[in-house]
C-alpha cells in the first residue's frame, strides 16, 4: 500500500483490494495466483491470538506480527532502556501440514514454535552497518509440521546491541500449506475461466521499490507476467489493476480488456479501487511519467555513477522530452468513462483558450493539456515539444465547455546565461497526450 523506507507508516486501517472489491460486489471468488514477495508476510488473521509485545518496561500489542520504528522507542522509553523486544502469539491452524514460519529484520533473534527452537543467531554478519541494516534485511524461513485445530505457542525473541534500539524492523513470517507457484497460478487460471470478469492486482513490493536503492529492472516481480497472460487467455474480460510508484513493464497490455493504474494508494485502496470498478467514481488521472514497450527504449537507462560520476549527458532531453521510440504509454495518457471532441483552440503569447464537449453517456473530467514547438533557431537544442500548460474540466453529457489555459513567459525561454525568450513563430496543440494531439494554431512572439 505504500512502499518501502520512510513511506512505510502505520495507518490506523488498511482496506485491501480484495476487501473494497467484496464490499461492492459480494459474489467475489479469490485466489492468490502469485506471490512477488521476496520475504513471507507478516502473520495476521484467522487462527491468531493477539501479537504481545514486550520491551522490559513497557509492553503492547500490534494487529500483525511486524514491528519497526526509527528514532524515538515506543512508550518514552529511552534507547539505553531497550535491550530486547520479545514478540509472544498463539497459533492455531485451520489446515494441518508443513508451515513455513520467517524471521526477517536485523539484531540477534530466538524464534521457538511449540517445543522447536527453530532459529537462534543473526541474519547480518557482526559490524554490518546502520546503513545496510535498513535497506537490506534479511529472512531465514522454517518448515514445520503442525496438526490442524492444535493451538501452538510462538514466541519471537530479539536481542539489540547497546544503542540501536533507535533502529527497530522485526517481522515474523508465516505461510500455511498450499500449493506451490505453478499451482497458484492455475488456481487462478481455472478460477478466471468460471467467472464472468477476471480482476487481476499486480505491482511492485517494498523491497523492490523504495528509497536508498535503486530498482534493478523494470519488470514486475515474480512470475505476476505470466499470471496476466495466463488469466487473460482464460477469460477475455481480464482487469489488470497495477499497483506501482512508477513504471513497469507490461508485456500483456494488448491481451487484456483494461488497465488501471493506481500507484500505492494508501490505506483506503481497497475502497477507491471498488469505487472506479463499479463506475461510481471515473478514472481521472494522466500520466506524469512516460512507460515504455521495452526497457531498452528507454532514453536513459543507466544510472549507476562509474568513479563517482555520472554524466548527464541527455541535457535538457529528460524525461518524455527525449523518447525516440514509441511508448507504451506516452506522458499525459489517461483514459475516463467517457469521450471528448475538441472543437476550437484560440490563442495569443499569453493564454490559450480551448473549447471542447463531452460526447459520452456521463459525467467526465478531461485534462486538457497544451504542447509547444517552434523551428526558430536557438543557440540551445529545442525538444519536439514541450508541455505549455494544463487545466482540467468537467462537463455533463453533452455539454461544451471553455476552458482558458495560461501560457506562462517561460514556455517561450530557453537558458543561455539567464532565461531569455526566443521570438518567432510557434505551433501550439492542444492534445488529450503528447501522442493524441487534437487541435493546432500558430502563434507569433515578438
């Protein structure tokens, strides 16, 4: 829901997708299809008692067997105070067999499940540093056998040096039985064959995406790419909902009836994803970021300093201003319920004024956004365009608007000791995106 680093904080509830979804729509079958995570989830739910915690001096509880913090310990204590964090649950499983149980996070740990010790020493090397402590954890995982409706004690035991109680990630992880990645997936495939629309979420984890690192590939974690591909063959009314911060690849787009974006939304993602699936809310947003067919038509790929430097040798060619090959997606893409016909584009130096309708059966919001080019010479390279200004509108079925969108003076200026504007003849477009242009008209600037 929010991705990994500073950005994982502790909401007071979380709607998943799978329970938005049931909420409007209860007739809803699920199946995990394919796991991205590189380390096993938090345990949480049916068959758990509460999770104690318990530092020596102040104790608690969390929903979920996952503790982290940084700075300040939880209950004014002070860092010298801590010198272990014990984590005490009972287990009880619905189904018997081989549970796999996780210890991840950084310190010296003691897992014990009923009468098994199953786990005792660290996961770091001694003198890892703060640093790699927090971006790079580490899990040891366990199997063992456990008989269904038995309840098991658990108790997980960490162990700090002396003052990095100011630096806490402590998770215990836990998968029950079940089948294995190929059977998850044709879980999911049979499941999508008897179901009337197949809604496949898939994305990016905290340990891919987050602060202090770089990703190492654009494509989706795990095996979810060939989970859409298999789920669409199944059922042509395959929904795929991406859950990302930024681009990925997605080899499947053509195979599959939508897209729909929806970044890391929070704590009411379940809830808002339910909401534009039923149509009670439109899809508004466009794209702030250009995604591309294939990792290699990227304009810039490799960011990786070679002896401490890196050159920025695109210039003012960033971002969507650099892309030779044809995206996937262009900046400024993004689709609503319903359809728009522009009409008129009027404009002087200093504001354009744009008149379009709504030509579908509902309500809609349309981002009218506004590109320039010019073949006026410069002592600076120009892009092919550039984006000159944006507003947003809304109008019933039917119904034609005016939108005015200011041209600010620095659309017109290039930077050659100091901004200065380039005069001469430019063409202005309006566009739905930078690759579904709709209107033009040229423009003089003195």
């Amino acid at each position: 829901m929010l991705g990994g680093g500073s950005a994982q904080v502790a909401p007071p509830h979380v709607i998943s997708p799978l329970d938005g979804i049931r909420q409007a729509f209860p007739d809803v079958s699920y199946a995990i299809g394919a796991d991205p995570r590189p380390f096993l989830p938090a345990a949480q739910g049916p068959g758990w008692s509460p999770f104690r915690i318990d530092l020596g001096a102040y104790r608690f509880e969390v929903p979920t067997a996952a503790v982290r913090w940084l700075g300040d310990p939880p209950g004014g204590l002070a860092v010298a105070d801590i010198g272990f964090l014990e984590l005490t649950t009972t287990y009880t499983p619905d189904t018997g067999g081989e549970h796999v149980f996780a210890v991840s996070g950084f310190g010296a740990f003691e897992l014990t499940v009923g009468d098994h010790k199953l786990y005792q020493g660290s996961l770091h090397p001694p003198g890892t540093g703060r640093a790699d402590l927090l971006l790079h954890p580490r899990e040891q995982r366990f199997t063992v056998t456990l008989p269904a409706g038995s309840p098991v004690p658990v108790t997980l035991r960490q162990s700090f040096e002396p003052g990095m109680g100011h630096s806490v990630g402590t998770t215990l992880g836990h998968r029950p039985p079940g089948p294995d990645e190929d059977g998850l997936i044709a879980e999911a495939v049979a499941l999508a064959a008897r179901s009337d629309v197949a809604v496949v979420v898939v994305g990016t984890t905290e340990q891919v995406e987050s602060e202090g690192f770089d990703r190492t590939s654009l494509a989706l974690p795990g095996r979810q790419d060939e989970l859409v591909s298999r789920v669409a063959a199944a059922n042509p009314r395959t929904v795929v909902v991406v859950n990302a911060g930024a681009p990925v690849l997605l080899p499947w787009a053509d195979e599959v009836a939508a897209v729909l974006l929806t970044w890391f939304p929070g704590q009411e993602a379940g809830a808002a994803l339910a909401a534009v699936l039923s149509g009670a809310e439109e899809p508004g947003g466009r794209l702030p970021t250009t995604w591309p067919r294939r990792a290699e038509d990227c304009p810039v790929l490799a960011v990786t300093p070679q002896d401490g430097i890196l050159s920025y040798d695109e210039g003012i060619f960033i971002g969507y201003r650099g892309w030779t090959e044809r995206p996937r997606y262009a900046f400024g893409s993004g689709l609503g319920y319903t359809t728009w016909s522009y009409a008129e584009l009027v404009a002087s130096p200093e504001a354009a004024t744009v008149t379009l309708t709504n030509t579908g059966d509902r309500t809609g919001r349309e981002v009218v956004q506004l590109y320039l080019s010019s073949s006026a010479p410069a002592p600076a390279e120009r892009p092919r365009q550039w984006l000159a200004g944006f507003a947003s509108v809304e109008a019933a079925p039917g119904e034609t608007v005016t939108v005015r969108v200011p041209l600010p003076e620095r659309a017109f200026q290039i930077w050659s000791d100091g901004w200065r504007t380039v005069p001469g003849r430019y063409t202005l477009t309006a566009a739905h995106a930078l690759d579904d242009p709709r209107l033009t008209t040229d423009l003089d600037v003195p």
